[in-house]
C-alpha cells in the first residue's frame, strides 16, 4: 500500500454558515467547494491549502453519523483523511492485518474520491479516511 499524503482534516461543525467564515475569509483558505453528500448524511464544505486541505462537515440531520458526533461529543476534529494510490490495495492489505473497517466496500465521497474508513478502535482512537482521487 502507498500512502501519498495527508488529503484533508474533516471538521465537524454545528453550522456551516457559523463556522466557515473563518476558514474562508479570516484564513482566506481557497475554496474548493460545497456538497452534499447524502449517502455519508453530511454536506462537506472543502478548502485547499495547497498542502493538504480542511473539509468542514455539517450533519444531514441528528441522525446522520456527523450528527451523532456532534451529539456525544462536540464540534471538533472528526478524522484524518490519508490519501492512497489504490484503495482497493489498501483495503485488502488492513483485513490481512485485522485492522476494522466501518464498511468493508469503498464508496464514493465528497470530490468524487473513493473512500473507505478504518475504525478508531483499530488506529489509536481517530477515525480515519483512506481515499483514492478519481481517475481523469
Ligand atoms: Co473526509
């Protein structure tokens, strides 16, 4: 498995319209985009910083995992997203080592990435994101 880089930090927030000025305009971070993401129940609103980006995640409805998050725990960090060359090999090469995942089969996320998440039990208690850019 290769790992590229950091891709992004998702941050859980109470409110996009709230929370986003900051990273918008006070960090003048470029914008990327805002999606909503019905399958993950989040709209994902991305900023790039050139050297990995900021993802600010606000819950479709208290239901939603971002919205249990935001219940148990607060806004905050949510998880590390690492960037993959293959995702499939990745996948493969986490269940050869009995690492949990939160569903076994990539799917796909915010920008069109394939993604897949490895439970925070398996990782020293963080959520991570592996992901693999959609090919051109
Ligand atoms: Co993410």
């Amino acid at each position: 498995m290769k790992i590229i880089g950091i891709e992004h930090i998702g941050i859980a927030v109470n409110s996009l319209d709230q929370d986003a000025p900051f990273w918008k305009h006070i960090l003048g971070i470029e914008h990327r985009g805002t999606e909503a993401v019905e399958r993950q129940g989040v709209t994902t609103d991305i900023y790039d910083t050139g050297q990995g980006k900021i993802e600010l995640l606000e819950a479709l409805g208290e239901q939603s995992p971002v919205g249990k998050f935001l219940e148990n725990r607060g806004p905050g960090v949510h998880h590390i997203c690492l960037e993959v060359e293959n995702i499939y090999t990745a996948i493969d090469e986490m269940q050869a080592n009995g690492i949990q995942l939160v569903t076994p089969e990539p799917s796909v996320g915010a920008e069109g990435f394939l993604v897949v998440f490895i439970h925070p039990k398996s990782t020293g208690g963080v959520l991570v994101e592996l992901s693999q850019k959609p090919s051109k």
